[in-house]
C-alpha cells in the first residue's frame, strides 16, 4: 500500500497564473497552499514579488510567506525543512498540501528529499567568496567551481546564482565531496511524497512576455516605486538583494538613468527570468503541461488541471 503523502504542485514561469490555479485546486480539493517563492518570504516585498492578494487568496491559508524580514538570509535548505513540517501539518488535518511557485530549486529539492548538512559552514570562507564575487564578478566563482565540479558549474551556469555558487565551492572546501555527488547520495533516500505535477507555459512565448510586459506596468501604477524607495532605504540581506523588481529601479532612485528606462530594464530581466524558470522546470518529465494561450477560458483550464488531479489522486 502507497504511504506516501499526496500532494500537488503548480509550478511555471512568472506571470504564467499559478496563483489563481493553486488557489482553485485548494478551494477544489481541500487544501492549503505552501508557497515555493524565495522572494515572496519577505516582508514588506508585496509588490515586486506579485505576492497574492487577501482577495486573490480566496481565503485559503498561504504558508511560508510575508513572515521574514528583508535584512534576514534563507536557504534551499531551510526550506525543505519549513515546507517538510507545513505538509505534515496540512496533511494531519485532512488536508491536502498544494505546492506553488517558480524557484525550482526549492520544489525539486522537497519532492526529490534532498538533504543539506548545513551544520557544515565555513562562515569565514563564504565571506571570502562574497568579496570575491564584489570585487571579480559571478563568472569568476563559476570558473573556481567549474575546477573541481563541472557538473555543478554548468548547472548554475544557467540562472548565474551567487549565493549557490558560493555554497556550492564552500561546501567542496569544507566537506572534501563536491555538492553534486551530497545531492546524488542523498536521492538515495526515497521521498515521502507522491506529487502531481502541474506545470504552467504558453505556446507562444510572446504571449507570457506580453503578460509580463502588463504586469509590470500594473506593478507600476499600483506603487512599485514607493515600495522600491523603501527597500532601497533599508537593509537588505545576501537573499533579498536579489529580487527582480527593486535593483532595476536603483539607478531611478539614485538620480542615474531616467524612470522609462528603468521600466524596460525591469520588463527585459523579469523576461530572462521567465525564460530561465521555463528551462530549469522543461528538465522534469513528470510535470503535466498546461497551456493558457491554448484553451478557450480560464474555466477550461481548469477543467484540464482537475482530470490530471482527479487521476494522479485516484491512482497515483
């Protein structure tokens, strides 16, 4: 007999509508959603981040997000740990756990059971690396790591994350085996999960970017630029900094570069962004694709998500 828990994840690029999708399928099937969105943990960072609305969340309850401070740092790893104890409580209750998000790292790291040894730090190397990454820029760190853990390298290469490059060499340096081999063991211990994967994409790429394009603007007139003052104002952590939606505004701010440019910078990079999103989720066959820009309404596409539900809960 099949122990594992069932549960459900949206995932997609940005702008894609998983939010509206993840709310139905727990309005639908009695669950509660567990967010998968590393910036939408701060507080403070609602607009930037397209954090759900009250109205928007239909009166679902949303774990694991708006409960960190922006000064504050979060891992991979402290995630699978939140999100691990938010599915046995959702499930002791009867409930079912819905997974919603875009940072893939996040959702294959919970549903394949990935172990991280964080008590295994080296707090004064991974400073050293920051500076390093300051002073000689991303591709300097990739090309350290690339000497002893290609494999790693190219799949970082992608998305060009500082923070997991860096965790990346300092856990060869610390630990003597390189983080691609710690993932491949740790695989090794069967999930406790059995998911249905719904994935969110459209057809015709330039209808997400259109989609993008609006948001931003909608972004735009609903105070983005407040909320970027603020953030700019304050401090942030190694994790925060990154978000999508204030960085591009900064040289605004700073009376470098006209507020039209800034805009369009946003809209070019939240683009890059979507597109990296798509081919870091295009890699799990598993995920059932869904198509906006294919079906007639929203109602539809709902239809489609809830007879592939309907099936991976019936026999999954």
């Amino acid at each position: 007999m099949n122990n594992k828990i069932k549960l459900i994840t949206v995932v997609g690029p940005t702008a894609s509508g998983k939010t509206r999708l993840g709310v139905e399928l727990a309005k639908r099937y009695g669950g509660e959603v567990i967010s998968a969105d590393s910036m939408q943990i701060y507080k403070g960072m609602q607009i930037a981040t397209a954090k759900p609305t009250v109205e928007e969340m239909q009166g679902i309850p949303h774990h694991l997000m708006d409960f960190l401070e922006p000064n504050q740092t979060y891992s991979v790893a402290m995630f699978v740990d939140d999100a691990k104890k938010c599915i046995e409580d959702i499930s002791s209750r009867g409930k079912i756990p819905v997974i919603v998000g875009g940072t893939g790292l996040y959702v294959d790291s919970l549903l394949n059971n990935i172990s991280f040894h964080e008590s295994q730090r080296d707090t004064e190397l991974s400073e050293k690396l920051r500076e390093l990454y300051y002073t000689e820029g991303v591709d300097y760190l990739l090309d350290m790591l690339r000497k002893f853990d290609g494999e790693s390298a190219e799949r970082l290469e992608t998305e060009k994350n500082p923070k997991r490059i860096i965790r990346a060499i300092e856990f060869y340096k610390t630990t003597g085996i390189t983080i691609t081999e710690q993932n491949k063991n740790s695989k090794n211990e069967e999930s406790p999960y059995s998911a249905i994967k719904l994935g969110l994409n459209f057809e015709d790429r330039q209808k997400l970017y259109d989609r993008i394009n609006k948001r931003v603007d909608l972004m735009v007139e609903a105070g983005l630029i407040l909320e970027a003052k603020r953030v700019f104002n304050s401090e942030l952590s190694f994790t925060s900094v990154k978000a999508i939606g204030y960085k591009e505004l900064f040289p605004y701010l700073k009376g470098e570069l006209p507020l039209e440019e800034c805009i369009e910078k946003l809209k070019q990079e939240t683009r890059r962004y979507a597109k990296r999103q798509i081919t870091w989720f295009k890699r799990d066959k598993e995920i059932n694709w869904l198509y906006p820009d294919k079906a007639d309404s929203l109602e539809q596409l709902f239809e489609q998500a809830v007879q592939i539900t309907d099936k991976g809960l019936t026999y999954g």
